[in-house]
C-alpha cells in the first residue's frame, strides 16, 4: 500500500477531522485508490519511524485550480478558523506555488481496522472514535482499539 505523508496536519489527522487534501503530485490517484496516512514518508533519518494515522480510501478525487477552494472545504481540510486566502496562502508557502496551480483534490474516510468498513468511524463528544459498524473505540491518544481482541492496532511500520 502506498503510503501519503501528513506532515502539516499530524493533529488534523491524529483526531480525524480532515477529509480533504490538496496535493501537487497525485495525478495517477483515481476514486477508490487506498494508502497509508503517516505523518511523514521522505526525508527520514535511518531508524526514525512515521506515525501511522489509519487506512484512508479516497472517495472523491478531481483536478482543480487552488484558487477555486471552497469555506466548506477549508474546513475539510482541517483548518476551520481559516478563510479561503489565509489557506490559499498558506499552501502557496509551504509548496511554492501560486493561486493559479492546478492540483489533485482527494476526499477520503478512514478504515476501521476491527470490521474493515470505510466511513463508518465517528468522533463522540467525548472525543473518542467510534465505528458505528461493529461498535469498536479507539483510544483518542494513541489510536489503539479498545474493548476488542487480537487486533494489531497502530501497525508498526519498518523504516
Ligand atoms: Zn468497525
């Protein structure tokens, strides 16, 4: 499984409030395609090892211009105290870009790793994940799962 690094939303993606990426490579990506959501996947020092944040399938991917983002999908993408020009900026800076480029957007859910079932896994208000499909918690810390057995949750990764 290919894996897609998370470097600039670890909180983002460790509470699973982000469905939405932006990225400038990808163009291969069709709906569908899994990966591995880690914190970072190049430019590890030998030994180091990524955080793994879960399984996600991408629902929805289609190629747009930065400058046509959405306020929904600012909030999508993890930054809801954000406006459109404070994001487009943002990621003019960390990427190098201009508002004009046109990039792979990505939708995706998160796998529960108990049943396997796509988008089903909830944030309570306490929170903690839930999978509404087989009734499985996760621990909001750590991200292992709670109250199942012989389920090896977060993997560990090689480097
Ligand atoms: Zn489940």
């Amino acid at each position: 499984m290919r894996w897609m690094s998370f470097a600039l939303t670890q909180p983002q993606m460790r509470a699973r409030t982000k469905s939405v990426t932006r990225r400038l490579g990808w163009r291969f990506a069709r709906a569908g395609l899994e990966t591995l959501a880690v914190s970072k996947s190049q430019g590890r020092k030998k030994g180091e090892k990524p955080e793994v944040f879960g399984v996600v399938r991408h629902i929805d991917i289609r190629r747009e211009p930065l400058f046509s983002i959405t306020p929904e999908d600012v909030v999508a993408e993890g930054f809801p105290h954000m406006t459109c020009a404070e994001f487009i900026a943002m990621f003019c800076e960390h990427n190098r870009c201009d508002e004009f480029i046109v990039l792979t957007r990505m939708e995706f859910e998160f796998r529960c790793e108990n049943c396997k079932q796509y988008g089903t896994i909830r944030v309570d208000g306490m929170g903690s994940w839930l999978c509404a499909s087989c009734g499985c918690w996760y621990d909001r810390e750590t991200g292992t799962i709670e109250g199942v057995d012989g389920v090896n949750w977060p993997p560990k990764v090689g480097t």
